[in-house]
C-alpha cells in the first residue's frame, strides 16, 4: 500500500510540469559534460560503479537498449538519457523509452493501443493517464508469485517497477529545485559519500537524505548549492560544465578519502574500449577465415591466420577476464554471466594447445566456433537478465578461496566437456559426409583428441565437484546435499567416468565414444544452465526465459548430432558387410551358396 | 566351487558393472533432481538417495530402480575387488589405484556420514545459552520426571518408535523407571489443533487434524495421541501432544507430577554455546546480506573461550562442527532483536571428504599427465 | 494369595488391552537423561486447548470481547464511509482497491464496489472511456461526456454511465455477451470516488435503482453527515495533523515526527524528539498467525518468556479501528515495549513503540491517543 501512495505522489507531482512552461534542452550535452556525468561514482545494488555503468542497465532495463533514438532524432546514449532524466524531466517524458513486450499490458491499465505495435515503445507522456491503473495492478500482481504471473501480470509489474525508476530519477534532484515538493522517496542511486571512514557508515546518501540530514556539515551545504547550480545553470553549457567539474572533484575527494572510487577509471575503460565486441569480432573473423580453410584445406598461411585471429580473440577476452578480477577484487567467476566468459576462453585456450599439436586445423575450427557462440552467449544474456553484470554477491559466496578454487575447477570442467562435445560432433557429422574415405587416420586422430579433452574435463570435473561438497560442508554443515546444482555438477562427473570405463572395457571405441561425448554435452547445459530453471534449491540464481529457447535448441542439436552419427554408423556397417562377403567369396571361390548365406 | 567363486568376483570386479552402476546412479540423480521441483528435498533425498530399492512413476507408468544405497554399496565392492585389490599393479595404473581409493575413501566417509550422525540446530537470541541441539525434522516424546532444585530427568521416546505409529499403528512404551506405560496411537507428520467435541478422536474438545505435509519437512508440525496406563491400577488417560504446544501435559501418576511433551529430538553437546553478539551486514542501500557472524562463548570441560562462528568458517571440537546457518525473524526492522541459528553436525567422518578430494586429485592428476605426456609425444610424431 | 490374585488381575488386564488393541507392540525405552537447565511448571494443569493456544473457550471469560463485525444493514464500521445496503444485495469484504463491494440482487456474476483514488485519477474522460473499451465500445467524445446525466454521489452530483455491450472484463479478456455496466464518477484532483456496477444487463437493469439509492447513502460514519465529510486526500489545514498511509489515517500525536518508510511497515514514527524511540504500524491480511503468538513474537524479542491464552485474556483493552486492541506492555533487556495489537479475518494490525524505558513511560499517553485516532480508509 505504501509503495502505491508513493508511485501516486510522484507521478501526480511530475504531471503539472509537463505542460510546456519548462524550457527544452536547446543543444546536445557537450562530450565534455558527458565525460564528466559518466565518470561520477555512484553507489547503487550494493557496490559504488561509475555513473555510466548504472545508466547503461538502467536504460537497458527500461528500454531494452543500449541507446536511444530521440523524439528529436538524436542518438542519446545512456548518460546522455541519464542527464536528460534528471536535468530535464519534462523533455525525457516525452521520449519513447518504456518497452512493452506486449500491448494488452497497456491496454489493461486502461490506455487506447490501437496506434501502437504489438510491441513498441512508450514515452512517459503516453503511459501518464493509466498511473493510478498501472499501480493499482502493479500492486495486485506483486502480490502474486513471480511463477503464476500471467504474462500481461509480469509485463504491469515490470512496466511499474521502469516508471518508478524513471519517476525517482527524475525527481532526484527535487530537492535542490526551486518550488518542487518535497520528495518522500529517496533515490535510485546515492552519489554523495559520506564525511566519515568506511567503516563507521558505508552507505552514501542521496540529494534528499543530504538535504533532510539533521546536521550538515559546510562542506555538505557546499554540495548542495552546487548541485542547485547544476539545475539552474543546465541550460548555459560552459557553466554548467564548469559547475559539474567542481562537483565531480568534490565528491571524488570524498570518496578518495573513504578510499572507494579507485576503481571507477577501470570500470569505465572497460565498458568504453567494448574489450569484449573487439574480442567477438575476432573470433567472427576467425570464423569467416576458417571457412575460407576449409575450401582451400592446404594454405598454410590461411592457417596461420586463423591461429592468429582465434589467438587474438582468446587474449583480449583473457584480458576483459582479468580487468574484471581486478575491479570487482574476485577470482574469475562468481556469477553465471561470468561463467560463459570464462568457459569461453578456457575453451579457447584447450583448443588452440590441441591445435598447436595436431595442427590438424579441427580445433582452431572449433575454438572459433566456441568463441562467436560463447560471446554470443554471454551479449545475449546480459541482454535478457539487464543487471549490472558486477553485482554484490550474497554472504556464502564472500570466499575468494572457495570461489578460486571450487568454482573455478568445476568451470573449466564445464569448458574441457563442452569442447569434447564440439569435437565429438564434428566427428560424428564428418563421419556422416563420408571422412573415412578421403583420409582415415582423420577420423582416429579426433576420436583422440575427443579422449584426451575428456581425460582433462574429469580431472577438473570430479575435483572441482568435490571442493563444491567440501565448501558446502564448511559453510552449511553438509558435504552433500542433493540440491539440483550439485546434482547436476554430480551427473557431469558420473556421465564422464561412465565413458572413460566404458572405454576402458571395450565397450565403447572411436564412434561410441564421440557418440557418448556429444551427449555428455547436454550433461553439461543441463547442470550449467539447465538446473537453474528448475527453480529450486540454494543455488538457484533466477529465471531467464531467453535461456529456456536457447538451453532446448542446444539440447536438440546435440541429440540431431547424435542421431545422424547414428546413420552414419549403420551405413558403416552395411558398408563394411558386402567387403566381408567378398572376402569370403575370393577365400572360398566354389562355395559361393554357403558365402551368401553368410 | 572355486571356478564360481573365480566367476563371482569376476562380475563384482568387472568395469562393465562399473559402467552399468555409474549409468544407474546418474539416471536417480536425474530423476531426484526432477523431482525436486514438485516434492519436497527431504521426500526426494528418502526415496532416491536413502533407499534400496524404489519404484518411479513416469507418468502412469511404474519402474522399479535399485535406490541409491544399493547402487553405491555396489560400487563401493566393485571399486575395492576390481578397481583395487585385482587391479594390474604398475607404474601405468598407479595414478587409477590412488584415485580409487580416494573414492573408497569419500565412500565411506559418506556411510559414516548417514549411519552414524546426528544433525541439527541451536537457535538463540543474544543472552542465551544451550547445550544441546533440536533436529530439523525428527520427532520425541520426552516425559520429564522432577528431580527438585531445577533438576529434571528426560525419559525419551525417540521418532522411530513414533513412527510406528503412523496410520492406524499403535506402539506400547514401557520406560524403564517409570510408573506408567505410554500408549502411542495416530502419530501425524503435519497437524493442526481444532476445537472440536463430537469427533471420535477427540480429547477434551479438541481434535488434531492431518495437515498434507509441506515439501520443506521442517515445516511440518507434528501430533500424537497418547494413552498413559497406570502400572499399578491400569488406569488409562487420554491425551494429545501437539508439536507447537506452548506447554508440556502434566499428570500426576504415583502421587507424583509428570511432564509430557512432543518435541522435535533433542541431542546433548559436550560443550555449551552462549550467543553474545549477533552481527548481520547488509550491502550498502541494498537487501542483501553481506555477511552474517554469531559471537558465541563456548564453555568446555569447566573452561570458557569466545569465537566467533561465520560463513564459512564453523566452529570445530570434540566431533561436533557448529555453523552460522540463518538468522530471524525474517523482514525485522532495525532495532529489532535478531536471533541467530546455528546448525549442529556431530559427523565422525567430517574431515575425510578432504582427505579423499586430496588422493583423488593426486592420482587423477598423476594418471593424466602421463597420458598426456605420452600423447603429446605421439602425436607430434604423426603430425 | 492376595500377590496371585493382583499377578490373574494383572494378566487378565494386559490380555484384554491386547485383544483390544490389536496387539499393540510393547517397547521398552533406555533413552534417559538428566538435564538440570529446564524450567518447568510440574503443578500447572492445562486444558489442551489451552496448551495448543487455541484460546479461552468460546463460553469463557473473552467471550464477550469478541468484537461483532457483522453489521446489519448500515454496514461501514471500520470505514469512516457508512453506507446502507439495498435490500437483497449480498456485502463483501472490502479489498485494497474495493472500499464497499457487493453482489448486487445477490447474484455472484454481478459486481458492485466502491473505489476510492488520491488525486483525479487521470481525468474524467479516461475514466468512463476505459469503462466503456470495458465493454467494447468507442471512446466517447469530451463533448459528449460532458453531456452525460448527473445523480448524486458522495455528497455531490456525479456523472453516471450507462452502458450495455460485451464485457471484456479489467484485462480484456473475457468475453460475455449482453452486459451492461452503470458507473458513477466524482473526479476532483483532490481525490476521486467511482461506484461501478457490471453484470449480465437483466441485473444490472432490475438493480438500476437500487444502484442510485445506494450511491444516495454514502456518508461519513460520524453522527453529522455534511456534503463534504468525505475526504480523500489529508487537508493541509487541520488542526491536528491529520494523516493518511493511503489504507490507515490518524492523528500524528504532538513532537512525533514521520520516520523513512521501511518494508513491512504501513506507517513508521519517531516518537518525541531524536531518533531512538519509534512508533511503527504494520498491516498483515488475514490472522497473521493470531494474536497470542505476536504477542509472544514481541516479548521474545525483550527476551520476555512467552505468555499463554489465559494471560491473554487478561491484558488490557483499547479501542483501535473500531473494535478492541490488546494492549502489550513488557520491559527487558534495558527496553521497553508498548504495543496494539488486533487481529480481524480480513487482516491483522499491529502498532509497536519500544526503546528506552524513560523514553516509552514519556510517550505512553500519547502512544495510547495515537492508537485511538486510527481509522481504515483513505
């Protein structure tokens, strides 16, 4: 109830000041400005991050977007939308911003949607007659669980949740505008760092909590007015760039102080030098030279290029990996988004080590391949999940230790098996397009190399499991508990021993073994990707309906894999049948009844 | 004889029993894994991972499996008779053998774990101290006998015994010392208390009505009907004990007061824990702990000593391991008094998880690298 | 001889158990021990229903206190709206959004309520075209609403829409043929009423007047009914200042101060000067688990043991929301706790004050004047 009170307020109160008494932005923010706005720190979802890298989720989450096409036909990038929000109010609320996957969910709050797409963009000026509606609902459905939410029930409840972001931001600044009420909420984010040390408060304030605070100190009222200075002067560029410098190097000093912020010019080399687009078009470089390779199969120097360009990909991502280490203070992989990074260039590395010996240009090929999905991957989940893909992690996770070594291990487990299961494939399809005949030593020399992945994912596999057993014993007081994670971690471990011994035994050989590494493949997404679905247990992180699509299309590629090499196999054997017959009949030339019989 | 015997052991020992047992306890984790989102982990962990032998119902249709325990009872001779004592011995398969045994090793740590440990919690504001630990899902009747100045002795009837009470069961208890049988009848997991006179079941106006148990078994709350006999008079009592009941039944039998209360098992420590201070710390701005550690005074054998237990960093001594689990009430406001708990494990196999990660991981890397090795050798040659 | 006849007695009483209880297994029990940190009350005879907290009997001593929320016919009693039901029509329970909501002529497909809103609500126009695309029919133009009827309505004359057609329902998407809606709507910025009714166009039709009649008796719940009693937003310049967390308005007692909102809580108060005593108000709906254990839940947090029904029963009353609050007071832990509690079918409302003992004796009065200014509704 309270958060309808308040969702009312603040949308009653932005409504009388959009009626065109507010000056419009007259020109585009200066680079200078923007450089500025970008580099301030924030602290927001628990960890202070430059102002840029919150603009980008949230324009992500509100928009779906990375920028935005203006009413006026700029290109607004996030920080420029940031500015616009906060500075002037009145002009973002005429921008088409809100994304609607499905229209019915404006419809239910009352609006006409006959003009619009089935899935379109909303500016705040068009969505305003439905507020109380939208609350209203919004409030109805929070009530009811995120998995029996309808889907017109989850698009209100997302649409709500964007127009508060929106309406917080746009009057975060309310407290230092002239005539504006007084906000009751406080703000999305908090920018001014306290005057303390760390440790006595760690949370920074928002302009409304420094504006209400009890006793503020000269150097607080000093940030204040300038504050009011930005809103006053944001129609004058040079003085409000001015104005922002000095802002900028206030809080800065303070966060100094604090010792927080060092890491901010870090974070915003790494979003700004796109490390990981850089890496993902080399490998989609790589790709379109492997294809060349393959139809000119003896050029050693379109080989060397392709090592080069696969190489090239591997290291900037290895880079990208270690920047992000270095901010966040972390071991490679503590979240899911990190994980694909990681598998990615995990399997990167195994690949291009294979090549180096076989040089038989397969696992370049492969790596490749790796590369464009895994970037692929990870873009379209960040896309999906539109979280900063630096959160805070919950207490059981604060353990470099553990992360370092449990985590770690069982990822490249994840990387080692995925690639066996790429290779496998590649067996499997080749076999079907008739290798064996053009040169049958191909053909054993990838079973191999499927083998050796293997031997390498279950040493990571099988330890990086049971570090997870040991963790879980230190920190819940059981080595094992059956959660669906460690289920899935378990059957990863189980399905690869079970094709070592099966081999050790006869039972599988070169084509059992591709056969059983390609599925072993599906293990893995399933205890990747696939438990995290179900929606149970301690280590589930969260729904991405994205990922079902992707996890299923996956699944079925591999058993299409599978099926095929099956094909493959039987004309093998119908093949090798009319030799044996032959063989006989040559050995036995007068016995030619008894032959056929055979 | 000897050629059967030879025969036998051959099939224990065979790496093809290996397979078709890895094969068999990958599919139950499959399915316990399934099955995790409709059941509860406590019913799953029971039929799958508990068992010796099970029926699965896909769909209409059912199958029997071999449930978990046989499966890796199985595994644990085939690993000791094929993968170690018949195993060629050599330089080639001494990275298999240690691995091997740092599998027995995990093995067996894991049916020490299940046959003979007890798990729990203390659960305790700032200021209180407790020397013993509940179970999260078992149940006792405990009747307390007044020994005078603040001393009681516990006479317990433990959850196996009430078990047999389930559905129309019905279990005579004759405690040792005591003037009185108890008579236990329609023992229920999940239950709620209802006014109510004309049912047959019902004790003094109130009935105790089945509830469907909830998928997270410590949820449930459990009832019982008791019947007290008088040893000497073969007077019978009714009574009902309810497991959330905020006081025990007292009846006075042989002149003297009983206490009678349903519980959830209680097990003694050897040493007692004091929470001194509970700390919770949240993400700046955000709902999200951080991190969370109980300040605790443990007092053993006459002498005291303060720790501090936190994730991920329990507290260890005389078989006993001690963990931050949780803290409550849930959505408290500042200011609110927290209250911390802990979970109890007595586990004498506690350390040979580790000590089988670390042989596991000597003889898997020892084994492979030399494959490697020959493998890179070989192959650079054909290259 | 008198041993022999106890040992026949003895065996005849055992045979007999046995055949009547079907064999129960006899199970001996080692398991003992001796503890020496129980408190244990060895002389308390409870009934059961006493010891499963399920309350006094309904013919003890609390009987009376039970408070009586069926109202008849005038209904409103935790509202500060009265109404009178028409004849024939079935009440609700009211809901977040559903201040007075019915069935009219008792039928279940036909819906009637009362919604009250802050603000305009998004003007006039928006709202009796989103009632009209409610039964798929065009948007009427400002002109043509402006020449819609009038009837009174909450102390003032409302526009009152008429309409049949197909019911599409809040979200589009049912679909009933042949219904029909009659809707009322006050819109003002200082806070908006609409009384709706829809259902298969017969009802709707035969309950045309029951409709207008009802609308007729929206009144303020006190004795003096004045055209403007109905209030929806907090005006500014009250004497007391009154205030409002959209379900709940009271009296913000003197030297209190409004404290952030926080999850959980409907109403958050620092009481008197500083920031070390607070007042907060939660809401839950439905029985919140009772009373008794609330209470308890409050005392443990002192480090207080827990209290039983019979103690209960013996608390002081206050009157809050129309019907009797427990009144809690416990002290522990250099804290002191005063707090309301009252539990209802539809939900639950707690208020709690606690903090250093002198701080809370000082604010105890005005803790008390706060709980009786607490009323339901906007």
């Amino acid at each position: 109830m309270s958060v309808l009170a308040c969702a009312l307020s603040l949308a009653i109160a932005i409504a009388p000041r959009g009626e065109g008494d507010a000056p419009s932005r007259a020109q585009p923010w200066s680079p200078r400005t923007i450089e500025l706005a970008g580099s301030l720190a924030v602290q927001e979802g628990g960890r202070v991050k430059p102002a840029s890298t919150f603009a980008r989720f949230a324009l992500l989450r509100i928009s779906g977007g990375q920028s935005l096409e203006s009413v006026r036909g700029e290109s607004l990038s996030p920080v420029e939308w940031l500015l616009d929000v906060m500075l002037y109010p009145e002009d973002a609320a005429r921008e088409k911003v809100f994304l609607v996957q499905d229209s019915d969910a404006v419809a239910a709050i009352g609006l006409d949607v006959r003009d619009k797409k089935k899935r379109d963009r909303w500016s705040y000026e068009e969505l305003q007659p439905g507020m109380p509606r939208l609350f209203t609902l919004a409030h109805d459905y929070d009530a009811i669980p995120e998995k029996e939410r309808g889907s017109v029930q989850g698009q209100v409840v997302l649409l709500a949740g964007n127009v508060m972001t929106f309406l917080r931001l746009a009057r975060e600044l309310d407290p230092v505008r002239e005539g504006a009420a007084a906000p009751i909420d406080t703000g999305v984010f908090a920018c001014i760092p306290p005057d303390v040390p760390i440790a006595r408060a760690e949370a920074w304030a928002t302009t409304t909590e420094l504006a209400t605070k009890a006793q503020r100190s000269p150097e607080d009222t000093a940030i204040l007015a300038s504050l009011a200075a930005l809103v006053s002067r944001r129609a004058d560029p040079a003085a409000f760039e001015t104005e922002l410098s000095a802002f900028s190097g206030r809080l800065a000093a303070r966060a100094h102080a604090r010792g927080e912020g060092a890491k901010i010019a870090l974070e915003r080399f790494y979003y700004a030098s796109h490390v990981i687009g850089w890496s993902l078009a080399a490998f989609l470089a790589s790709f379109l030279v492997a294809c060349v390779l393959w139809l000119r199969p003896t050029s050693r120097s379109i080989h060397a290029a392709l090592f080069a360009l696969v190489a090239a990909g591997v290291l900037l991502l290895v880079g990208a990996i270690a920047v992000r280490c270095v901010i966040r203070g972390r071991p490679p992989v503590s979240t899911l988004y990190e994980s694909v990074l990681f598998v990615t260039a995990v399997g990167g590395i195994l690949a291009l080590f294979l090549e180096s010996i076989h040089r038989n240009r397969i696992a370049v090929s492969a790596a490749s391949v790796l590369g464009v999905i895994g970037l692929f991957i990870a873009n379209g989940y960040e896309t999906l999940d539109k979280q900063d893909t630096m959160p805070s992690l919950v207490a059981v996770l604060d353990t470099n230790f553990w992360l370092a070594t449990h985590v770690t291990a069982i990822t490249i487990g994840y990387s080692a098996g995925l690639l066996a299961a790429l290779l496998a494939s590649v067996y499997l399809v080749a076999k079907l397009v008739g290798f064996r005949r053009a040169d049958p030593s191909f053909g054993r020399s990838l079973a191999r190399m499927v083998y050796g992945v293997l031997c390498f994912a279950v040493i990571f596999s099988t330890v990086g499991t049971i570090l997870g057993g040991i963790w879980a014993n230190e920190s819940w007081g059981r080595f094992w508990g059956w959660d669906p994670k460690e289920n899935g971690a378990l059957l990863i471990v189980i399905s690869q021993l079970a094709i070592l011994h099966a081999r050790m035994s006869g039972w599988l050989r070169e084509h059992g073994i591709c056969t059983a590494a390609a599925l072993g493949g599906t293990v893995i997404a399933f205890s990747w990707w696939g438990v995290n679905l179900l929606g149970v247990g301690l280590h589930s992180y969260g729904f991405t309906s994205g990922v079902h699509t992707a996890l299923w299309s996956y699944y079925w590629t591999q058993w299409s894999v599978v099926a095929l090499g099956g094909i493959a196999w039987r004309r093998a054997i119908a093949r090798r049948e009319p030799v044996a017959t032959q063989a006989a009949r040559l050995r036995q030339p007068n016995r030619t009844e008894s032959g056929q019989a055979a | 004889m000897r050629a059967s015997l030879e025969r036998a052991l051959r099939a224990l020992s065979s790496l093809r029993l290996a397979c078709v047992l890895l094969l068999f306890l990958g599919l139950l984790t499959w399915l316990g894994t399934l099955e995790q989102v409709t059941s509860g982990l406590y019913d799953v962990q029971k039929k799958y991972f508990e068992s010796f032998v099970l029926v699965h119902h896909a769909g209409p249709v059912p199958i029997p499996l071999p449930g978990a325990n046989l499966v890796l009872s199985l595994l644990f001779v085939n690993l000791l008779v094929g993968g170690m004592l018949r195993l060629r011995k050599g330089v080639a398969t001494l990275g298999v053998l240690v691995a091997h045994v740092g599998i027995a090793v995990l093995l067996v740590g894991a049916f020490v774990k299940h046959r003979f440990s007890d798990e729990g919690h203390v659960t305790l504001y700032e200021g209180q101290r407790s020397a013993t630990f509940q179970s999260y899902f078992l149940w006792e009747i405990a009747i307390l006998e007044d020994l005078g100045s603040g001393r009681v002795r516990e006479h317990l009837i433990p959850n196996g015994r009430l078990e047999e009470a389930l559905g129309s069961g019905r279990v005579r208890i004759a405690p040792s010392g005591l003037p009185f049988d108890v008579e236990v009848s329609r023992f229920l997991r999940n239950c709620a208390p209802r006014r109510e006179g004309a049912d047959a079941n019902a004790v003094d106006g109130v009935v105790l009505e089945e509830r469907p148990a909830h998928t997270e078994a410590e949820q449930n709350i459990a009832g019982v009907a008791i019947e007290i006999v008088d040893e000497k008079d073969g007077m019978r009592r009714q009574a009902l004990l309810w497991g959330a009941e905020s006081r025990p039944l007292v009846v006075t039998v042989a002149g003297k007061p009983w206490a009678i209360t349903l519980r959830h098992e209680e097990y003694p420590m050897p040493f007692s824990v004091a929470l001194d201070r509970f700390t919770k710390e949240d993400h700046p701005r955000i709902d999200m702990p951080k991190s969370f550690a109980s300040d605790v005074t443990v007092t053993e054998n006459g002498s005291s000593r303060p720790v501090r237990i936190s994730m991920n960093a329990p507290l260890r001594s005389q078989g006993f391991v001690v963990y931050q689990a949780s803290w409550g009430p849930a959505g408290a406001g500042p200011g609110t008094p927290l209250y911390s708990t802990l979970a109890v494990v007595r586990n004498p196999a506690d350390r040979l998880p580790l000590a089988g990660c670390i042989v596991i991981a000597i003889g898997l890397v020892a084994h492979f690298a030399r494959k490697l090795f020959r493998y890179v050798r070989v192959e650079g040659r054909t290259a | 001889m008198a041993r022999v006849v106890h040992l026949v007695a003895c065996a005849a009483f055992v045979a007999s158990c046995g055949s009547s209880n079907d064999g129960a297994a006899v199970r001996t029990v080692e398991r003992s021990r001796v503890v020496g940190d129980r408190a244990v009350d060895f002389h308390r005879g409870d009934s059961t229903a006493d010891r499963f907290g399920l309350g006094a009997s309904p013919h003890g001593s609390a009987a009376g206190k039970a408070p009586a929320t069926v109202p008849d016919g005038s209904s409103g009693s935790k509202s500060p709206i009265a109404w009178t039901v028409p004849a024939g029509w079935t009440e609700l329970p009211p809901t977040a959004m559903r201040t007075a909501n019915f069935h009219p002529g008792g039928d279940p497909h036909t819906d009637c309520y009362l919604t009250l809103l802050g603000g305009d609500a998004g003007g006039l126009g928006a709202n009796v075209n989103r009632w009209r695309a409610q039964l798929s029919l065009p948007a009427l133009s400002p002109s043509e609403i402006d020449a819609l009827p009038r009837s009174p309505f909450v102390g003032g004359d409302a526009v009152l829409v008429e309409a049949n057609g197909t019911w599409r329902g809040m979200n589009g998407t049912d679909s009933n043929v042949g219904w029909a809606l009659t809707g009322l709507l006050h819109v003002d910025p200082n806070g908006s009423a609409f009384l709706k009714m829809t259902g298969p166009a017969d009802v709707v039709a035969a309950q045309h007047d029951a409709f207008l009649q009802l609308a007729r008796s929206f009144r303020s719940a006190k004795a003096e009914v004045h055209g403007d009693e109905v209030r929806f937003a907090p005006a500014g310049d009250d004497h007391a200042a009154r205030s409002s967390t959209g379900e709940f308005s009271f009296e913000i007692p003197a030297g209190w101060r409004k404290a952030p909102e926080r999850p959980m809580r409907n109403a958050s108060f620092y009481a008197g000067p500083g920031e070390d005593l607070e007042c907060y108000v939660t809401v839950f709906p439905g029985e919140a688990g009772g009373i008794l254990a609330n209470v308890n839940r409050w005392r443990g947090q002192l480090g207080e043991p827990a209290i039983a029904d019979a103690d209960l029963a013996a608390l002081h009353r206050i009157p809050m929301l129309g019907r009797e609050a427990v009144l809690v007071e416990c002290t522990g832990k250099g804290s002191q706790l005063v707090g309301a509690a009252c539990a209802g079918a539809d939900r639950s409302v707690f208020v709690k004050m606690s903090g250093p003992p002198e701080r809370v004796q000082q604010q105890r009065s005005a803790f008390l004047q706060f709980c009786a200014s607490i009323r339901s509704g906007n």
